[in-house]
C-alpha cells in the first residue's frame, strides 16, 4: 500500500512547490503466504493463484513451498489453481467427500 504525503505549499511569493513524498507500507504479511486463505467444512484451506502467461509458467517461490509445508503439517490443504473452473472442481470434490 502507498501512503501519499506530498503537500502543495505557496510561499511568499505566490510560487507553488510540492513538499512531502510518497512511501510505501508493507502488509506485515510473511512473504510466501497463499493468496486466498479458506475454511470449507472446517478444513483449512490455503489457495494459491498460478496463471500460464504467454512467457511461460508462473511457479512457486521457495518462500511459497514452505507456507504448503506448513499448512499441510498443520493438517490443512494447499491448492494451486489455474482459474476459477479449477477452483470450483476442487471446491465440488471437496464438499462432495
């Protein structure tokens, strides 16, 4: 998130100059973390998002490897999908069990 603390100020003249910058604020979120975090029948589910562009596959970082270690050592489930229609199959099969 950015956080705009630019002013515009007149000095004494009548000129106008912009004082202040533009920062950013991170989330505090630990790097790796799934994009969208679930609970479907009481099962915690962890869902990352992983789309093919046209310059190849979008892969896993290391950090995003050991957050589906976690969650599956925690009992939870890890799922990487493409777009939505593997999302919904997964969803299906899992409140289908």
């Amino acid at each position: 998130m950015r956080q705009d603390n630019r002013k515009i100020v007149t000095d004494i003249i009548g000129r106008q100059k912009v004082i202040g910058s533009v920062s950013f604020i991170g989330s505090g979120i630990r790097n790796g973390t799934a994009d969208i975090m679930a609970i479907i029948k009481g099962k915690a589910i962890d869902i990352e998002l992983k789309r093919v562009y046209k310059t190849g596959k979008d892969r896993q970082s290391p950090e995003q490897k050991r957050e589906q270690e976690r969650a599956e050592e925690a009992g939870g489930e890890y799922w990487i999908v493409k777009d939505f229609d593997d999302f919904y199959e997964r969803y299906l099969q899992m409140i289908n069990k």
